[in-house]
C-alpha cells in the first residue's frame, strides 16, 4: 500500500476535502449571523452547537461503527446530508428553525473528524507517528479557502457563504468515497470506555486540560471575525489572519512524527 493511491493517500484527499469545506463555512459564519442581524448572545448560541454536539455523540459513532462496519457509511451518509442542508440555512427566517437547523447541521457532520482519525491510523498500521502527515492536508485545504472565499464574500456577498458551503460539502462527500475499507470490528462492552477513563487519573486531568483549554478557544471560534471587522477588515482580512492561524499548525503536524520517534509515547498499558 505504498503507491499513489495508497490508503493514507486516500486520507490525505478526504482530508484536504473536508477541511475545504471546513475553511469556507468555520471563519465566515459568525459574520454571516451578524449580516442576517443577529445579536452577539445569538450568534454565540448558534455557534456553541458544534463543540456541544461534538463532545456527545462522536461515543455513538464510534459505537456503531466498531459493531456494524458502518465508519465509512457513517461518514458518507452523513456528509450527503450535510450537503443538502447547509443550502437551506438562508431560507430559515425565525432563530429557533434557524438553531434547529444549526442543530441538525452539526449532528450530520459530528462523525466526519474522529471517525477519519480512526480510519487513518488503521490504515497507517502501526506508524501512528506518519498521523501529522496525512493530517496535515486538510490544514492546506482549510488555508486555501478560507485565503480565497475571503475574495469571494467581500461586499455583499456573505449571504452565499451556506450554499457555497453546501457545494463543498457534496465535494467532500465524493473525496470519503475513496476512503479505505474498514477491516478491524471491535465489540466492547457497554461504557467500558467510559470506565477506561474514570480509573486513570491521568487521562481525566487531561481531558479536564482540553475542556479548560477549547472553553477559551471557542470565544475565538465565535467572534475573532466579528472583532477583526470591528477593527474595520473585511473578509479578505479575516482569511488571510485565518491562513496566518492555520500555517502554525503545520510545523506540529510535520515535525510531530520525528518528536514521537525521538521521545516516544505513552500507549495505553503504560497508563493503565
């Protein structure tokens, strides 16, 4: 599996395809709920359902995935879906058909991300240190729409943000159909990961750590457009510091693979 078309580069492709998708929709929606004149507490609101949703139910999942072989229908179904409602979020007038359809947006794209994560480092076999890698795709992905739909949007054009988006969801959704087939089944028992977690006091800090740090991150994910077009930018302003956020994340994913090789890591008899 070392060719072209070799599984981590069929990742690489679903990678670069959704973090695409990720880069028009992730900067630009706060500054679209501001243009449809929503009000700070609003727009917070709406864009506090993906992390919410993301926290709950990539467990169920993963669950479904492991008993019934169904990762990559998951994925694929569940990006079809996506597709067919981002467009419609332009058409939804009163706040809560729009917080239900924010709702029903996240839930469909919840299982996009870790279910990949889980499909590349099968497909790695071993090599989990190659991650960053494969990873690493879908930062140029995001940093390359989100430099360009920050020409696109400029003037009036914010309200095409959701069916643009839509568009390259459908084209994410394409890039999952080269994802690798699913070959491992596991069959836990019910809340055994749960319990995995509860007894290592080392893995609930630093799930505490994470929760602590994205808390404060999310003020950034809601409102750092709105405080740059504040400071009198555009859309042009807000991809380009977005591209500038992004690039700083290639050096980990690059060079992150070496640091593991070098140090090591932790698995997981040595934790519990």
């Amino acid at each position: 599996m070392h060719g072209w078309w070799s599984g981590p580069w069929r990742m690489r492709l679903y990678y670069f395809g959704f973090f695409l998708a990720a880069g028009i929709n992730f900067p630009y929606a706060g500054l679209y709920f501001k243009a449809i004149h929503l009000n700070g507490s609003q727009i917070g609101l709406l864009i506090s359902i993906s992390p919410l949703v993301g926290a709950l139910l990539p467990a169920v999942w993963g669950t479904l995935s492991d008993r019934y072989f169904w990762r990559n229908r998951i994925v694929r179904i569940c990006l079809v879906v996506a597709a067919l409602v981002a467009p419609l979020v332009p058409l939804v007038g009163p706040f809560p058909l729009l917080l239900l359809v924010m709702a029903l947006l996240a839930v469909v794209l919840s299982p996009a991300v870790p279910l990949a994560a889980s499909a590349t480092l099968e497909t790695l076999e071993g090599a989990a240190n190659r991650f960053g890698t494969v990873r690493m795709f879908g930062s140029i992905g995001f940093l390359l729409s989100s430099v360009v739909l920050g020409q696109v949007l400029a003037g009036n054009h914010i309200v095409w943000l959701f069916p643009i988006y839509g568009g390259a969801l459908a084209a994410a959704a394409l890039c999952s159909l080269g994802m690798p087939g699913q070959t491992r089944r596991e069959r836990a028992e019910r809340g055994e990961g749960i319990r995995f977690v509860l007894r290592d006091a080392r893995i609930s800090v630093f799930l505490a750590l994470v929760i602590v740090g994205y808390t404060s991150f999310a003020a950034y994910n809601a409102f750092f457009s709105l405080y740059l077009q504040g400071l009198g930018g555009g859309t042009g302003i807000v991809g380009i510091a977005t591209a500038i956020a992004t690039l700083s994340e290639l050096p980990g994913m690059i060079l992150g693979g070496y640091a593991i090789k070098r140090f090591g890591i932790k698995d997981r008899k040595s934790v519990v």
